[in-house]
C-alpha cells in the first residue's frame, strides 16, 4: 500500500522538505528531513551510536502540526 502523506514544509518552498508520511499498514512515519551537522552528530553520538542502517534527519519546529496529525493518521488506521 501507498504512503499516506501527511504535510510538507511550507517554507521549504520548491525543494519539497521537510516532508512527513505514514504508511498505512505499519503505522510506521516516514520523515524526509534536514541532514544535520557534525555538531549535531557528535550530539547525538553521545547518547549511544548510529547504527549504519540508520540515519537522523531534522525537522523544524514549525512541522510539529504535521507530526500532530501524523499521530492522529496512525492512530485511525489502528482503529481500521
């Protein structure tokens, strides 16, 4: 099944990120974001590694609503 998107960033004009999804069927979010700085690298790092398979991406504050009503899209597609 197709990722439902959610929102795109509407400062980010036509370059289409930040971008957030939910796939239906998992009720997994799929978050298409900023790649962040070395500093912000190391940051994380301290909490515990990266793992390869992994990444961390950045989102604006401004984005919470989107991550609002991502929340709200999985928790109906549960109630499916």
């Amino acid at each position: 099944m197709a990722l439902r998107f959610v929102a795109k960033d509407e400062k980010s004009g036509d370059h289409g990120s930040p971008t957030v999804w939910v796939d239906p069927e998992t009720r997994d979010f799929v978050i298409q974001g900023w790649r962040i700085d070395e500093a912000t690298t190391a940051d994380c790092l301290a909490d515990g590694p990266i793992p390869d398979h992994e990444t961390v991406v950045r989102i604006p504050a401004r984005m919470a609503k989107a991550l609002k009503e991502a929340l709200d899209v999985a928790e109906l597609e549960q109630l499916r």
